[in-house]
C-alpha cells in the first residue's frame, strides 16, 4: 500500500510541472514591411522560334549535297486490320551520290 501511494503522489507532484510550461502566453506579433518576403517575380516572357525556311514535308531536313539524286523503291505489303487482311503501297526513298 505504501508503494501504491509513493506512486500515486510522485506522479501528482510532476503533473503541475507540465502545466507550468503549457501556461505560458504567447503574443503574436504583426510582421513590420521590413521583414516581408519580397514579391514574387513573374515567369519571363518566352520567346517563340520560327524555322528560316518553310516546312515542305520533307524530315529530316539536310543538304545532300550538289548531285544527289532520291532514288524511291515502291511495293506492295500486307496489313492486318482488324476488318482483315489488305494490300497497301509502301514507299521508301533515300539520298544517294549522282
């Protein structure tokens, strides 16, 4: 029984020591404008790029030289499509040395 109400009494003894520190008062204070973030920037303005030439439909654009000649090989390939098999032209074409 002595044990019981050591505990008992220790543990009364610490409970206003917590609310001793929770007691305290705090005043919030105005922020004064010397001590405000500075406002944000905005987003510089982008630029937009226009290519020097106009598209033609030809990618990818280079220079194959003077006498360069596209030589085109033209076939027929099969293609599954879910409606079924079909037949379609196919096209490919390249640069070569005139």
């Amino acid at each position: 029984m002595g044990l019981f109400s050591q505990v008992c009494v220790g543990g009364a003894q610490a409970q206003p020591l917590a609310q001793t520190t929770g007691g305290e008062v705090r005043v919030a204070q105005a922020v004064s404008p010397d001590d405000a973030p500075p406002p944000r920037r905005r987003p510089q303005t982008r630029l937009r790029v226009t290519p020097y030439y106009t598209p033609d439909g030809v990618y990818p654009r280079y220079n194959p030289g003077p006498d360069a000649v596209r030589e085109c090989n033209a076939t027929y390939v099969q293609e599954f499509r879910p409606s079924g098999t079909v037949i379609v032209p196919h096209m490919n074409c390249y640069w070569r040395r005139g």
